[in-house]
C-alpha cells in the first residue's frame, strides 16, 4: 500500500477471509511451535505442522479439589469433544513404556509419582497418534508449581485451564456421602445420585480415604499447591464454583442505541427513523439494515471489530446481516431462568424525584419515603415480559440453527463471572469437536 495514501482504508473481505479460514490463530500458533522447538529447518517444520492440521484440537486442563467433580467434568469434556481423556491411573498403565514401569513401581510403594517421572509420561502419551490428532484432557495434572513449570518448558501448551472451586465444607460432606459400586466402579453419593435399584444399594461400598480428617489434610494440601500452580496459566485460567450442579458447571455485544443515534445525528436514515421513535413503534428490517450497514462500515469498525447485543433478533434479521456481508465470528446466547428474569425486571423500580433506580430485592431503597414514591416501568409489568420471553423463545431456537457454532453461556450468576465467561469465548475460543 502507499504509505502517502493513509489512513488506510481496509475493505471487510479481507478481514472476513482471515476469520473465516482461521488465518489469524494459523500464523500465531506456528509461530509459538517454532519459538518452543526451533527446528533447524523451519520451512520444513512449518509444512510437517500445516499437515497435521491439529491446531484446533483440545488442549485443556481440569484441576480442581477433592470431591470438586473435576473428573466427571473431564470425562463429559471427553465424550463432548471426541478427545483423550489423561489421568495419573491412565499413564502409569502404559504398556511396553519403561517410564510407564517406572512410575508403577513408585506408585505400588509410595502411592504417588516423582514429578520428572509423571510430566515424561505426560509429553511421552501426548505424543501418540491419539492426542495428537483428536487432542487432550488433562484431569489433576498438575498438582504442583514444579509439574506446571515442567510442562512448559516441555512445549505442552494448553489453551485451557480450568479449575473448580467450592467451600471446603461442601467439599468435605460431598466425599462424606461417596460410595462405589464394586461390580461397575460406578460412583454414588447418598444424597446427590442415590441409585434406584436396590440390588445395587446393597453392595454399595465406602471407598478408602473420605473421611473428614482424610479429606481436610487433601483439601490442605490442594489449597497449599494450587496457589502457586495457577500463576502459570494467567492468561488460559478460568475459575468455576463447582457449587452447583454438574450441568451448569459444564455449561457455563447495541442495536436499539445505534438507531438512536442515527436519529440524533439527523442522518438521511435517522430522518426515516424519526416517525417509527414517535409512534412508538418497531423499524422495519429494510431500514434497520441500512443503519446498520453504513455504521458497521466506518473505519473503526473495520480496523477494531465490532460487537452487536439484540441483534438479530429472529432468523429473518440473521439472514439480513449475512446478506450486508457482516458475519461475526463470536456468537455467545445469555441463558437465564425465566423465574430470574421475571424477578430481575418486574422489581425494578425508578424514583420520579431523583431519576435513581432501584430493585426491590437487590437495591431496595433506603427509606420507607422514596420506597412509598417509586414507580413501576409499563414494561416492566410481568405480563408484557411474559410476552417477550415467549417471542424470544419462538426465536431463539432458530438463531441457534442459523449459528451452529455459537456459546451458551449461564447468565444467571454474577455480571463479573458472565463478563469472564464472554472474555474468553472471545479470547480463547472452545476446541472443536474432532469428527
């Protein structure tokens, strides 16, 4: 490009194109092989790598505590993604792996490996045809700083670390109520997952080392480790309660202001929008898309990127945005409870006086005066959130076709957990399913 003609205008195919055919992350992750292997022939490297077309596989590691459900996670992470699930048991287990015998001996007398002996296991499996073309689950490794350095140094870079997190009481009563089915090795607990049958209650039995002591002295040992493993992985590291149920814990950007401010500016479109704000009533798609084609063309939106919230709306204005050529390449649904809902929107209040608003559950008003003044938003009335949540579900379900590879994200817990969850859906995006 001529550097006399800047500010350089970049048109939004190329962009698109280096999206859509994973341009951006190709080049940063053949970068990081060559500067963690720096072969002496790097071309040759470069094309050995291309060929093995695993950059997108999973690379995830699960820590968490005792009885913190982290290898139920992994295993659902295993089936969910077609990957190879990696534990202690499974590599010490190796056949023909002198390493693999190594660590079983260790491991018969002492109960556990040495670090050097676990992390050559760990790169020695992951160098099997397996891991490297369906990519891998890590489930407790690493338990420590010493194994998290190590495997860094390996060049075993995952792209996701994810460790649990719950009180050490819930934790404690959770491994009070384990038992095991000696027949299948199935696990029950006695008051979360009780089986039916009663054959099978009968030869239930409690497994060794759930005590309360046993399980204090391993939760004060995790707690002591922990600390200074995840100061390894700043910027791969997402923490999740693992206080809730298993599923949520598995499950876990405007267009009604863009309009506005079409009409403010006094545009040719915001002369059109003018009398749909008046009347009270909803803009046709047609000149929506108008708006919203000349705003998504300006140069900071081709040179930053650009994020939508409300919109599409439905299939139709999906298709439109396909249609202006604008296709996001991040598409997260906020999934709350409609119970949530209906609390978070029929108790908002606003003062008349001041203009400050209030919720009458989670910012109730300071005294008995304002509260007897505050008035309800019309559309806050449950009947009429009852009727969007009804066409948003209509909706909704065909947005989700439309955007295969979109991410649910559990909208029902703090702003700053959500915001976390959306940061690294849009930073570190989930492997994908290996066919």
């Amino acid at each position: 490009m001529d550097a006399t003609s800047a500010p350089h205008r970049i048109p939004p195919e190329m962009p698109l194109y280096g999206e859509t055919n994973h341009i951006f992350e190709m080049m940063q992750n053949m970068l990081e092989q060559l500067l963690i292997h720096q072969p002496r022939d790097p071309v040759t490297f470069m094309i050995d790598h291309l060929q093995r077309d695993n950059d997108n596989v999973p690379r995830i590691v699960i820590l968490g505590p005792p009885a913190s459900g982290k290898t139920s996670i992994a295993m659902w992470l295993r089936k969910h993604l077609n990957s190879t699930l990696l534990t202690v048991e499974d590599l010490i287990v190796k056949e023909y792996s002198p390493l693999a015998a190594a660590a079983r001996k260790h491991y018969q007398k002492m109960k556990s490996v040495p670090s050097t002996l676990l992390i050559g296991l760990v790169e020695e499996r992951l160098n099997d045809e397996d891991c490297v073309q369906r990519g891998w689950i890590l489930d407790g490794i690493p338990e420590t700083r010493e194994q998290a350095l190590m495997i860094q140094t390996r060049g075993i870079i995952p792209r996701h670390v994810i460790v649990l997190s719950a009180p050490d009481m819930v934790l404690i009563e959770r491994n009070l109520g384990k038992r095991v089915d000696p027949l299948t090795g199935e696990i029950y607990h006695t008051t979360f997952d009780w089986p039916p049958a009663s054959e099978v209650q009968g030869r239930l039995v409690e497994p060794p080392g759930i005590s309360e002591l046993e399980t204090a002295q391993k939760l004060l040992e995790y707690h002591r480790n922990i600390v200074r493993v995840l100061p390894s992985f700043p910027k791969v590291l997402k923490v999740i309660s693992a206080d809730q149920p298993c599923v949520d814990v598995f499950y876990q950007v405007c267009c009604g202001q863009l309009l506005k401010e079409a009409v403010a500016e006094n545009s040719r479109y915001g002369r059109d929008l003018q009398p749909f704000f008046e009347k009270e009533i909803a803009v046709p798609d047609s000149i929506v898309g108008k708006v919203l084609g000349q705003r998504l063309g300006r140069r900071d939106c081709t040179q930053k990127g650009w994020v939508l919230h409300g919109f599409p709306r439905d299939l139709d204005q999906a298709h439109l945005l396909d249609h202006l050529g604008y296709k996001p390449n991040r598409v997260f649904f906020l999934n709350v409870p409609l119970d949530s809902i209906i609390e978070r929107l029929t108790l908002r209040r606003t003062d008349p006086v001041t203009g400050e608003r209030y919720h009458l559950m989670y910012k109730p008003p300071p005294t008995l005066e304002i509260q007897a003044r505050l008035l309800q938003n019309p559309k806050d009335a449950e009947e009429r959130v009852q009727l969007k949540m009804d066409l948003f579900y209509r909706n909704s379900a065909e947005l989700e076709k439309f955007y295969r590879q979109a991410v649910a994200v559990n909208g029902d817990q703090d702003p700053y957990t959500v915001f976390e969850h959306l940061e690294s859906g849009i930073i570190h995006p989930l492997p994908n399913k290996v066919l």
